[in-house]
C-alpha cells in the first residue's frame, strides 16, 4: 500500500541534504550541516544589507543588489518559520501518517501514486530552473567585466576569488532550500487534494464498494434491505470521519503556511518588478539577460505553483458535494439519505489556504499579484529615466 508519506520524500531529502528538515533527535552530523547552512544563509544577506549603504545613489548597482536580497530574505523567512514552528510541522506528519488517511481502498494507491508524480515533476523543474539561473549568474563574471555576481564596493585584491566563491556557494544553498520548502509546501497541499480525490470516489461509489446492484434492492426481503442500509450508513460514516479529518488536515496546513505564502507574494511581486525594470535598463544582447530571464522564471515558477496548489484544494473541495449526487443516492433510504444531506450543505463551507488574514491562496489571486507587480514595475521604470 502507497503511504501518504511517500509524497514527502523529494522535499525531505533536498532539506536534509543540509540539515534543514526538522528532526525530533538530530545527530552531530545533521547539527553540524544545519549549522553550517545557518551560518550562509545569514551572512549572505546581511552582507547584501552593508553593500546597500554604498550602492545607494547608484540606480543600477541598487537595483542589482535588490534582485538577490529580496528573494533571499523569503528563503531565510521559510527557514525561519519551518526552524521555529517545528511542532506545528511535526503536528501535520502525524496527519500523514495516520490510519485515515492511510486506509486501503480501491483505486486509493493509484490517487497517491499520482500525487506523488506530481510532486517530483515540480521539483525536477524547480531544480531546473535553479540549475539553469545558477549557471547564468555563475558564468556572468567570466563574461563581463566584473568580479562577483554580485557587486561589492571595496577591492579584496587576492581574495576576490574566495568572494566569488562564497557568493555562488551562498545563492546555491538558498537556492536549494528554497526549492526544499516550496516543494515541501506543495507535497503537503497533493496529499490533501489526494485525500479529497479520495473521499469523492468513495462518496460517488458507496452501492459498487459494498457489491451492491439494483437487483439487490428490487429482490430481497425487508430484514435483507435494513442490513444493506446498515452498510450504507457505516460507509457514509466513515466517509464523514474522513471528511473532518481532512478538514483539520487543511486547517493545521494553513496554519504553518499562510505567513509562509504571504511573504512569498509580498517579495514576489518586489523581485519580479525589479528584475523586470533591470532587463530594460540592458541596451545590448548579453549573458546578463539570459541571467535575468532565467531569475525571472524561477520566481514566477514559485509563483505559480503556490497560487495553482492552493487554487486545486479549493476546487476539488467544491465538488464533494456533486459526488455525493452521483452516488446513487436513490437507493438508500430515508436515515441515510439525511446522513448524505448533511455531508452536501458541509462541502459547501470550501477548503482553502490562506496568505496570512489578507489573501486565498488561489489563481484569482496571482491574478492580482501580477497586476500589483506591473504598477511597481511602471513606478520603477519612471525612476530609472528621471535618473
């Protein structure tokens, strides 16, 4: 049988590459890498931040700086809320690795299994992605006349090379997690649609599941009848225990996430409109645009993938109720047929993740984020020809 927890093992294995993914007895070994992805993670931006005070007056150099602070303060926000919300996260493994959502039905496994496919199809194009924009930045330098990928205001002379280093070595770790928590994110949300999926083939085939037919009902005795019903009514019970815990599954999701998913938009639309207003500020043909288009993708990438996992929980939490009206609901009798009723008017409440108290996390929504992204794009182009 195909465990919910399977699903996880991409976003777990890119973070415990560097110690990242929460462990109740950590060894000296995973300390050590966790220390040590801490130490980039921290000192990168913070390095970024001192830069900013010399590169102020200058348009281009600022807006340089900019486009690799912004998307790193999002991956050391991720690292901070998964590091300091350990028992939330602990809190929703326990839901994975639960007998409701582990239970064997029909069809049950080749739902996971595809969930699961989907997971490790997003985090091979998000590792693409990272390979591809990595690649641009790491080559940028040997191309141009410059130095680092990102620029520093004082000469280091002979230590120029560990700076380049140590650049690249801290954009490829924050890349990486990155990667680790947005996929986390999305393994979490394809376990829930999973489970939904899986509530819908149930709900849509409690008479097939029991082996059950219109010549059962037409041709047995009353004594025979109630023991049919008496089935139905188990089934549909355990149809309504699922759909609860499913409902506390999304509600403990939303918790962990929704500061999360907020940040996640907040510097989306930052970092989109400035590498947007600096592919303009290119007057020739370059490595350097490849670089920014490559960025470009990957956040819009993240974006996306946010906006559509959270937009899907919602969509197929709005169908549970048209499975239940395909369920041949005509033959159960009057009790279960209450039973179903109730199970309609609660699927009306939808399921959704929330960016923090402002936003759902729905396509409608990365709608509006781009439309926001294009007003600060078209303020940033005004400031870029005044100056």
């Amino acid at each position: 049988m195909f465990r919910c927890e399977e699903i996880l093992r991409n976003p777990r294995w890119i973070l415990e590459v560097f110690g990242c993914w929460p462990v109740r007895k950590p060894t000296k070994t995973y300390t050590i890498k966790m220390l040590a992805a801490s130490a980039f993670t921290l000192a990168f931006p913070a390095m970024l931040c001192v830069e900013i005070l010399f590169a102020y007056k200058n348009y281009n150099t600022l807006m340089q700086i900019l486009n690799f602070l912004i998307p790193y303060v999002y991956v050391l926000c991720k690292y901070t809320i998964f590091t300091f919300q350990q028992n939330k996260l602990f809190a929703l493994l326990n839901w994975t690795n639960s007998k409701i959502f582990n239970q064997s039905f029909v069809d049950g496994d080749k739902i996971l299994r595809s969930a699961y496919d989907v997971v490790v199809m997003v985090t091979k194009v998000f590792r693409f992605t990272l390979a591809l924009a990595l690649s641009m930045i790491a080559l940028l330098p040997l191309s141009e006349t410059k130095l680092y990928p990102v620029p520093i205001s004082h000469d280091l002379g002979s230590y120029s090379i560990l700076m380049y280093v140590f650049q690249i070595t801290c954009l490829g770790i924050g890349g990486w997690l990155c990667i680790g928590y947005d996929c986390g994110f999305i393994a979490f949300t394809a376990i829930g649609i999973a489970q939904i999926d899986i509530l819908k083939l149930r709900l849509s085939s409690v008479i097939q599941d029991l082996g059950l037919n219109q010549d059962a009902f037409s041709n047995s005795s009353n004594v025979e009848q109630l023991k049919m019903q008496t089935k139905i009514k188990e089934t549909l019970k355990a149809c309504i225990i699922q759909h609860l815990a499913i409902q506390e599954y999304c509600k403990r999701l939303n918790n962990l996430f929704s500061t999360t998913i907020f940040i996640q938009y907040l510097m989306s639309i930052l970092a989109l409109a400035i590498t947007m207003s600096r592919i303009l500020t290119i007057t020739e043909l370059s490595v350097k645009i490849l670089e920014l288009a490559f960025i470009l993708m990957f956040i819009f990438t993240q974006l996306i993938t946010y906006s559509w996992s959270g937009n899907q929980i919602m969509i197929k939490s709005s169908d549970i109720g048209e499975a239940c009206y395909m369920g041949q609901w005509y033959y159960y009798d009057v009790s279960n047929r209450k039973i179903l009723f109730f199970i309609m008017e609660r699927a009306k409440r939808l399921l959704y993740i929330k960016a923090s108290m402002f936003a759902k996390t729905t396509l409608a929504t990365c709608i509006n984020i781009l439309r926001c992204t294009y007003s600060i794009f078209t303020i940033l182009r005004m400031t870029y020809h005044e100056n």
